[in-house]
C-alpha cells in the first residue's frame, strides 16, 4: 500500500514531501493542492508547510509547499494522492559525470591557482550516475535511508517545477524553536571509525574553524547572545565530520532571524570564503549546475519554528537513473586525489541503499 501510493503520487507528478526528522521514527508527508505558489518569507508566516531552496536563488526559484493536506505517513496520503490533480512531468537532461582524471587535473590547477583567486576554500563537487529500477522502487529506497540514518534527515520532494529529490541529510542549517535558535558549523571528514576513535589533521580542523569563524562573526554583527560547544567528532553514515554547535538566544524576532538565515546560506561548508568570490569560481569550474544541491531544505510550522537543513548527501531522481550529488572542502593543503575519494566515500551514504 505504501509502495503503491509512493509511486502513483509520482506518476500523477503531484507537489508532495515526505520527511523524517532525525531521531523520529515518524514519517511526515506534505501535500499541496496548488501547482505553484510564489515564495515569500513574509507570506508563509503563520502557514504550515515546506520550504525546498536552490543553492542559486537566482538560477533556480524556491519551492513553497503549503500544506493543504498534511498528516503522518500513510495515513490517509492515498486518498489523498487519489484526489489530487495529475501533472505533466518536464523532460530533464541528466547530468554530466566528470571523470576521475579530468576531476583531479582541474583541481590540481584550481589548487596552484587558489591565492590568485583570493580564495582560502572554495568547494568542489561532482555528480555520479547510478541506475536503478524505477519510480516503482522508490519507496523501498527512500525506506532504507530512513532505517540506515536515524539521526539524518531524510526526505523524498516532489514537484512539477523542480522534478524528484531524495537524501539523507546530517547538516542543520538553522532550527527555530520558541525562544531559541541553533545551528552548526560542520566540516572535515574522514572515514568512520569502528572503534569510535578518530584523529583530525590540521587541515580538516582549520577547514571547520573556516565555518565557525564565518558564523561568530554573524551572530556578532547581528547582536545575538550565543554559547558554542564543540567541535567534536559526529558520526553520518560511512563517514564522520567534525561539528560545532550554536545555541542562540531569541526573542522570535521574525526579521532578525530570516536576516540570519540569508547571511548563512550559502555557508562557507558548502560554498567558501570569501562567499561570493567562492560562488562565482565554483560556477566556473564546475560543469554541473548544482540546482538544489547544497540548497537548504525543511517544514515550517503555523507558531512560526521550523528546522531548516543544508542539502547534502542528496540525489536527484530520473525515471531509470539517480545523479548522486557529493563535494569536498578545497584548501591549498588539500590533494586531488584525496578528495576524489572523499567524494566516493560519501557518495557511498547514498548508494548503501542500491545494493
């Protein structure tokens, strides 16, 4: 039944999300009546829903999902899909893998070249190719993040306008609960350790200090009282980051908060520093368009908390294939044959549910 209503929400291309919260073992799903709905921060205050945010707003436009019908997950979603309006799907051209020697040749330039750019981390990311059986088989692979990654987010979104998305996330990007905020700086990584144990060079602690630095500097701009603990070592799926938390004390001030979650996204784990010179190269070299990768992603509730994560670990969804989007830190420390494997490292969080 489940399988069954998964896969008729996706051929009917219905605007749907279905989202698990890390740690929960409820599965929540969002449907909306409307085929499009204009995104604005102040309009959807007071609604419930989900946001779906590119990592260029200006390349791509941010998806609102209101929830005219919205519940825990299966109750009622076929009826629900059953009643719902069909749409035509968009035909998306797949996106271009590079390949291990062209990936490592351009960083090792972009590596010399990294000063002259003025940059002191810029990210890299690539796309990999896997096949599997379908939109019939996509709840048993959505099933399985979900039972492999308790403490990820975990979401399967759809919509006309963006096509099929699903990953499993370890990042928050920022969470407003009542009278608090939180967010992380979270960068570096290594292989899971199996006896818990892990040692962090030099240049995967100052790519994290990188992040922290960046977000201290904004909670002082912006007068905010915060308290850091960290960083310390998390694990997330095949691979582990090292982490610090931000406690952030708030008043629930509406515009004070979205002026802090506009200055973190992009964040320098997921773009650079300096930002903007960072963005711009990443256009550049890149040969994929990121689209919704490294976006931010997330429910919003009608008191006006939400929990927004950073889209990592992500994949976009064609009918007979999957691109695994995965990426990495660069520094002048770094070595292009490293971060290849990095990226198939955590390329593995994804494709651990293929097997």
């Amino acid at each position: 039944m489940k399988a069954k209503s998964v896969h008729l929400a996706l051929e009917k291309n219905i605007p749907f999300v279905l989202y698990r919260l890390p740690g929960s073992d409820d599965i929540q799903y969002i449907v909306d009546s409307e085929l499009k709905r204009d995104f604005n921060w102040n309009e959807i205050k007071g609604k419930n829903g989900f946001i779906f945010y590119p990592f260029n707003s200006q390349h791509h436009d941010p998806v609102w999902l209101e929830a005219s019908k919205a519940g825990t997950f299966p109750d009622n979603f076929e009826d629900v899909v059953s009643g719902s309006d069909q749409y035509q799907r968009k035909s998306v051209e797949t996106p271009q893998p590079i390949a291990e020697d062209e990936y490592i040749a351009t960083l090792h330039e972009a590596i010399l070249n990294l000063r002259e750019n003025g940059l002191q981390k810029f990210i890299f990311s690539r796309v990999q190719i896997e096949e599997y059986g379908g939109f019939e088989h996509l709840w048993s692979l959505y099933k399985a993040l979900t039972d492999k990654y308790k403490n990820a987010f975990v979401y399967l979104f759809n919509h006309p306008t963006t096509g099929t998305w699903m990953g499993a996330t370890p990042e928050t990007l920022l969470t407003q609960n009542e009278n608090s905020l939180e967010t992380v700086s979270l960068a570096g990584t290594q292989p899971k350790s199996e006896r818990g144990k892990y040692t962090w060079e030099e240049k995967e602690a100052e790519e994290q200090q990188y992040v922290s630095d960046y977000i201290e500097e904004l909670l002082q701009d912006l007068n905010f009282q915060y308290a850091i603990e960290g960083p310390a070592t998390i694990e997330a799926g095949p691979v582990a980051h090292l982490m610090s938390k931000f406690r952030i004390k708030s008043n629930n001030e509406w515009d004070k908060t979205l002026d802090l979650l506009n200055e973190l996204h992009p964040t320098p784990a997921v773009c650079g520093l300096p930002k903007d010179r960072a963005e711009e190269y990443i256009q550049k070299i890149e040969k994929h368009d990121r689209k919704f990768y490294t976006g931010y992603l997330g429910p919003i509730n009608e008191d006006g908390t939400f929990r927004m994560f950073v889209n990592l670990r992500c994949m976009e969804v064609f009918e007979n294939s999957l691109a695994l989007y995965v990426g990495g830190g660069i520094t002048s420390d770094s070595s292009p044959e490293s971060e290849w494997k990095e990226t198939q490292l955590k390329a593995e969080t994804l494709k651990a549910v293929l097997l």
